[in-house]
C-alpha cells in the first residue's frame, strides 16, 4: 500500500462506522448490503481520491456515493424483474429515500444511526461469538483477518461467524431501531458485555509480540467512549468507561517484558498512565453523579480508582474498598466477589478477619477447585505466621491452576515460603 | 498509541490575542467531534512565550536564564492535544479536520510508550529505574 492509500484508508476508518450505520438504516437494517455499500465506497474514494484530493467532507462524499450505488442496484434489479409494480415500487423507495434524506438533514444527528448499528450488532439473538465479531466488523471496522488474528481462530471461522450474524439478524427480522424503556436496560447489558468481552480478551497478560491484544483494549475503549457520548444518562456506561480506563493505565506496568504477570501491589505505580487514569476519574464521576443505585460496572470502577488514587499500596483506603465490595456482593452475589472482599477486609481489619470468610468460601462447591482459593487463605495465613500451613496451601493452589506461568509463581512462592 | 499535537506558534498567539467567537466555536465542534469519536484524551493552549522563560545549562550545572517573549515564533509551541489512535495515518486524518488559520501548521508526535524500549531494555531494569525516578518526582509535586 503506498502513502496515498493509507491516507485514504486512514480517513474511511474515521468514517467506517458513521457510514456503515448511516447506509444501514437506508436499505432497512441490512448490515450485509450496508457493509458492502460502504466497501463499494471506499473503492470509488481510492479510485478519485489519490487525483482530487480528499474532499472537505469525506463523510458526506462517502455516503452519497454508497447511496447513489444503492439506487442504482434497487433500478438495475427492478428493470431486470421488468415489472411495472416494481418500477412504481422503485419510484416510491426513492421517494421514501428522499425522504429519509432530508429528514437526515434536518435533525443532522448521526448518532443515533451509530447506536442503532450497536444495538443490532449486539443484539440479544445472536451468539456471544457472533455478537464480539460483528461487532467488531461493523462497529470498529477491523478486518475479518483482524479479528481472526486477535482471537486466534482461522480467517474462515471469523468470516463465517460474521456472516451467519448477519444472516440471523436478517432472519429474525430484527428491527434495526433503537430499544426503548425496560428493553433498552436489557439490549444495553448485551452492549456492554460485548465491549467488556473485547476489552479483557485484550487485557490478558500476553507474552510481547502479540501486537493484535493491545490493540483490542483500545478498540473497546474507543468504543466505550463513543457509547458514553451518545448515552450520557446511562450511569453503567460511564462506569464500564471508568473501569476501562483505568485498567488500561495498568498495561505498561502489569508484566514482566517476559510476559509474566506483575501482581497489583507489586507494580511500579508510577508507571501507571495518568492520563488515563485522570479520565477514568472523570468518568466515575459522571456516572456516580446520575445517581440512583450503582451498577456492577460502577462499582467495580469504583474499587478500580481506589488503587489507582493510592501513590504506594499503602496508601490503599482499604475501608471504602470494602464498602464498595459490600454494595457488589449485594446487587450482584458472587462466590468471586465475596473471595475479593475477603482480600479487602484483611487489608482494612487484618488476615484473620479475612481467614475467617475464605473459611467459609473453601466450602463452596463453586470453589472447590478454584485455584485462588487456596493461594487467598495462604496469603492470610502467612500474614499470621502460620507457614506450614501457608505453604501446604500455595502447593495446593499450583496443583489447581491450569495456567503455566501461574503454577510456576506459586511453586515460587511456595519455596520462599519455606524458611 | 498516542499522539501529541503541537500547535505552533504565530503572531496573533504570540501577541496573545484571544480567538474571536466564530474561531472558538468552530475549535469547539472539532474537539466535541474528537471527543465524540472517543480519541481524544487531553489538550490545553499556551500562554505567549512573553509570559515565560528559559533555562540554558551550562558547565558545572551553571544555569543561564533568559525572559520570554522568544523572537523566532516559528519554534515555538502555542498549545498542545493528546489523542489515541491506531496509526499515524489515522491523527493526520483527524488533525487534517482541524479548523486551523492558514499558513499555521500543526505537529504530529507519537508519544513513547513502555514497549518502545523493549528491545533497548530487554530486562526490564532501566525502565524500572526511570519509573522510580517518575515516583520521585510525582511526590515531589505532590501529585495525587
């Protein structure tokens, strides 16, 4: 690709998801013909842009042209079927086209095109698989070869996962509009997992060289962001923003150039991006100040600015961390927060207190072969001096775990734990 | 990855002429456009180079300082924006919308990032070094 085309290119990822929506709604929540049409764009934009220049607007060029192809198609198909009701068919599309046009103008707000595009991408009908790769097709405009190479699965599973997408968008009759009321909070669940999916798939300490994890970390973010703008009232929006900026101001310090995983307190804190830890601040705030009960993104954003507001490990407000661990374990129980919360409150009151709760927890049938059970209770355990037993617990934890790297740390552990 | 953008210094900047209205709002819907897009990440304007000073070292530690206002305005810097992209393909594509006056120019720089030094520092140790040096700092400023 010369300098001219990646110019070019660079520009239409700007515009790739704004058009895609914008041609989605105009041949009626057709993503593969939006798709296409867009595609069909960006040729004509490499066929004149490289002599003309780039125009002033390259969003608005990008859209007429797509929508000129589609009129022509919608003709060259009705002249072939040669049936007078479908030419009068054809010249009421058009009109209706028209219509849409200039209702377009009027309001001149693309954004809810955009979000329309992200509610279908995500929609509740489609498998979680199909809902990240669509998503990111469509929405973030990555490459089917992109999204195989980020996901580690052949090209051909991308495409097809795509595809069969979709095809059942398109069976299901799903209207391509906009959720409202009750629908919306659960079609935005579905949104937020999708762009948390794609976030973490990212955020998993990756040996170097794997150039396409990073990349997806901001893919989500991006996106985060974008939701947030056209959904400034939704708290959990904010919040899932909050925690992903956050967590991505860890990535420069949370390995080893190795690859292995440099636990939270151990970190070199000033390697942390203040940057962006400045903004998912901003962005806790926002959605703390919409009010009502916080979310579980919220909330897990909340705990996340508690460590990314303490200078040293020290420093940690251990207090409010349990807090907030208490409103989670109350909105949404799980085995894993009540372990988390057990690491906090032997922080905030001492290991035994925190003994105390793992106690219970180790019982759990959920648990019983959860590797960080017994690598939590050996923690508190040594803290209280007790090493035989620390050990016994951290061996026990080695023999659980199925990551490599993991087992290793734990063995080390397990031998410094010795004397 | 990140990019900075240097906006370049001219004799209205310089004088310290505040933008009219119309300019305000024109840099206003890019920024929102920016923001919107989710790739902007910081900014803020310069005062003119009248209101500043430099520091020159020389031998021995010695320092020499010199007042603003600073003559040649072409070097100098009247604001800056942090975005994050994917390439730097795409901050031309974004900065080339900016509604910048003519004749102004506008500076595209990557910001460093921890894996830069990768193959320069392959243990890792230097980077921890400077990362403790960071800290120093922070705490010296008092930063949050």
């Amino acid at each position: 690709m010369n300098e001219t085309q990646r110019r070019i290119e660079a520009v239409f990822r700007i515009e790739w998801a704004r058009l895609v929506a914008g041609l989605a709604r105009f041949v009626r929540g057709d993503l593969g013909a939006a798709e296409e049409l867009a595609q069909d764009a960006l040729v004509a934009a490499l066929e004149t842009w490289p002599s003309d220049g780039i125009p002033r607007e390259p969003g608005a060029w990008l859209m007429q042209v797509a929508k000129n192809r589609a009129l022509k198609r919608i003709d060259r198909q009705k002249r072939w079927e040669k049936k007078e009701t479908e030419i009068t068919q054809a010249m009421e599309d058009r009109q209706e086209c028209a219509a849409d046009a200039i209702e377009e103008a009027a309001d001149d707000d693309v954004g809810d095109d955009l979000l329309r595009l992200v509610f279908a991408s995500c929609h509740p009908s489609l498998s979680a698989d199909s809902r990240v790769a669509l998503t990111l097709r469509v929405v973030c405009g990555l490459t089917t070869e992109e999204i195989a190479c980020a996901f580690v699965i052949p090209e051909k599973t991308a495409a097809q996962r795509i595809v069969r997408a979709k095809r059942t968008l398109a069976e299901s009759g799903a209207a391509f509009e906009l959720p409202r009321g009750k629908e919306l909070r659960e079609r935005l669940t579905s949104v937020l997992e999708v762009v948390y999916f794609v976030f973490s798939e990212g955020y998993v300490a990756t040996a170097g060289g794997d150039w396409m994890k990073p990349a997806l970390c901001e893919d989500a973010l991006r996106l985060g962001r974008i939701l947030a703008e056209l959904m400034p009232n939704e708290a959990e929006v904010h919040g899932l923003v909050a925690l992903m900026e956050i967590q991505a101001s860890r990535i420069g310090a949370r390995t080893l150039p190795d690859g292995t995983p440099i636990p939270l307190f151990e970190q070199s804190r000033a390697r942390w991006d203040r940057f962006l830890i400045e903004r998912g601040l901003v962005a806790l705030k926002r959605g703390e100040a919409l009010g009502g009960t916080p979310g579980a993104y919220l909330l897990q954003a909340g705990i996340a600015a508690c460590h990314a507001r303490a200078r040293t490990p020290e420093d940690t407000d251990w207090r409010r961390i349990v807090a907030i661990y208490d409103q989670l374990a109350a909105t949404t129980p799980s085995p894993i927060v009540e372990l988390n919360r057990a690491v906090a409150i032997s922080f905030a009151e001492g290991p035994a207190a925190g003994l105390a709760i793992v106690d219970e927890l180790a019982n759990l049938p959920a648990l019983e072969r959860y590797h960080l059970v017994p690598a939590v209770r050996a923690d508190f355990l040594s803290r209280l001096g007790r090493r035989d037993e620390a050990r016994a617990e951290l061996e026990r934890a080695a023999s659980l775990t199925k990551n490599d790297r993991e087992r290793a740390l734990l063995l080390k552990r397990a031998a410094a734990t010795q004397n | 990855m990140k990019f900075m953008i240097l906006g370049h210094a001219n004799k209205d900047t310089e004088a310290g002429v505040i933008p009219s209205s119309e300019e305000f709002e024109k840099m206003g819907k890019f920024m929102e456009e920016l923001v919107k897009a989710g790739v902007f990440v910081a900014g803020e304007g310069l005062q003119p180079s009248s209101k500043g000073a430099r520091i020159t070292f020389g031998k021995g530690g010695k320092t020499s300082i010199k007042n603003g206002p600073f003559t040649e305005s072409k070097e100098l810097i009247a604001g800056f924006s942090i975005i994050q992209v994917k390439s730097l393909d795409e901050a031309i594509a974004w900065m080339s919308r900016a509604p910048s006056p003519e004749g102004s120019t506008l500076e595209i720089r990557q910001l460093f990032s921890d894996d830069d030094f990768a193959s320069a520092d392959p243990t890792g140790e230097l980077r921890e070094q400077d990362a403790k040096l960071r800290e120093q700092a922070d705490k010296q400023h008092g930063k949050s």
